[in-house]
C-alpha cells in the first residue's frame, strides 16, 4: 500500500520549496523592469528595483534557512535530504545571479548599455523571466506528485522541466549574440568586459533554473524506481 505523501509530514519539504520559488517568481518582475529602467535615459529607479531585489532575496534566504533547519529526522522521506538541499542551492542561485547583475551594473552609473546592444540584452532579459517563473509551477506540480504518484502528474513535471531546458537553450543563443555585438561594436576593453560579463551574468539565470529542473528529474526518478522496483526512463 502507498503511503501518501503528505502523510509523511506534518509540514511538507515541498510547502517551503515552493514558497521559496514564489520569491524567485516575485523577483523577476522587479529584475525585469530594473533591467529596463537601467536602459532608458530618463528612468531614476534602477536603485529602488535593485533593494526590492534585495529585499526579496533577504526573504528567500530566510525560508531557505528555515527548510534546511526544519527537515523531519528520522521520518521516510521520498526523497534524500541531499537531493532536497541540491535542488534548493540551484532553485536559490538563480536568485543570486538576478542580484549578482544588478550589482555588477550598479557599479557604473555611466550609461553602458550602448542602443546598438540595448534591444538583444532586454531580449536576453526577457528570456531568462520564463525559467525563473516556471519553477514556482514545477514545484507546486511535483508536490501534487509526491502526494498522489499518479503518472499523469509526473508526466506534467517531466513537461515542465523540459520547458526549462528549451528556455535555457534559448536564452544561450541570444546570449551568444549579444556578446558578438558587443565585440563587433565596442572597442573600449573596460565597456567590452563590463557588458560581456553582464551577459554571462543574466544567462546563469537561466543556466541555474535548468539545473533545478534536473535535480527535480532526479528526484522523480527516483521515486519512479523505488515504487515499481526498476529503472525506468525518467
């Protein structure tokens, strides 16, 4: 007989990743329209959006601290604590790289961003949002799975998480694209590596939201293996 889930916990694991994924979620409206207003010649509150970032991320670390602290001992957990707490450092590094950019572009008050480059780095932008958004619903989806096991629901995760690689993909690619303008177009070497690790920088967003998604696959796969008693494609 399959115990449930949610039985197994007074408190799911899930519940605090979940809400740790809301922050990441909440963010990037803030990320994305500090990113624009850092763009545009007559926009005065790149630094209000950058302490909203902030503030989020302080929160974030909160709840982070707070499931690393609260894990239940001794109790069967369909998944390993390490595989909870390696999702949790990718789910919260993409939190980081949002504020690790901000920071690196607070560092020049000059205006960098050139209108040659501006259009492909607000796309790059644009690109890594989804990611960031999407992990709030792959968490809360492979809660429902941990409750029911219904491959319905796994099947509903898998799709998610290969969203997050398609994304990822694509946000490669406008990243590669924005560094051959900035090295076609700049020609001072201080502007051309502020703005080439600017856009490493964005891009790790996406980088690290894949990541979560594989170490979610990880732990539906094992779930899959422990239930039916062999490997299956995960």
């Amino acid at each position: 007989m399959r115990i449930p889930f949610a039985s197994m916990f007074m408190i799911s694991p899930f519940d605090g990743l979940l809400e740790h994924a809301e922050k990441v979620k909440e963010c990037g409206w803030a990320f994305q329209q500090s990113i624009e207003c850092h763009t545009a010649e007559k926009c005065k509150a790149f630094e209000e959006y950058r302490q909203e970032v902030i503030k989020l991320e302080r929160e974030a670390d909160a709840i982070k601290r707070k499931i690393r602290g609260h894990l239940p001992i001794g109790t069967r957990m369909p998944v390993t604590e390490f595989q909870i707490f390696m999702y949790l450092k990718e789910q919260d590094k993409v939190l980081d790289s949002v504020e690790d950019t901000l920071h690196w572009l607070s560092y020049r008050t000059d205006p960098i961003v050139t209108k040659e480059i501006e259009e492909t780095l607000v796309h790059l932008v644009d690109a890594v949002i989804e990611p960031m958004e999407e992990l709030s619903r792959m968490v809360a989806e492979a809660k429902k799975y941990f409750e029911s096991y219904s491959e319905k629901q796994r099947t509903i995760v898998k799709e998610i998480i290969h969203n997050l690689r398609k994304r990822e993909h694509e946000a490669d690619i406008i990243e590669d694209e924005l560094k051959h303008k900035i090295f076609t177009m700049e020609k001072d070497p201080v502007r051309i590596f502020h703005l080439v690790t600017l856009a490493e920088t964005i891009g790790s967003v996406a980088d690290h939201a894949e990541n979560a998604g594989d170490m979610m696959r990880a732990m539906i796969a094992r779930k899959k293996r422990t239930f039916f008693g062999k490997k299956t494609k995960p």
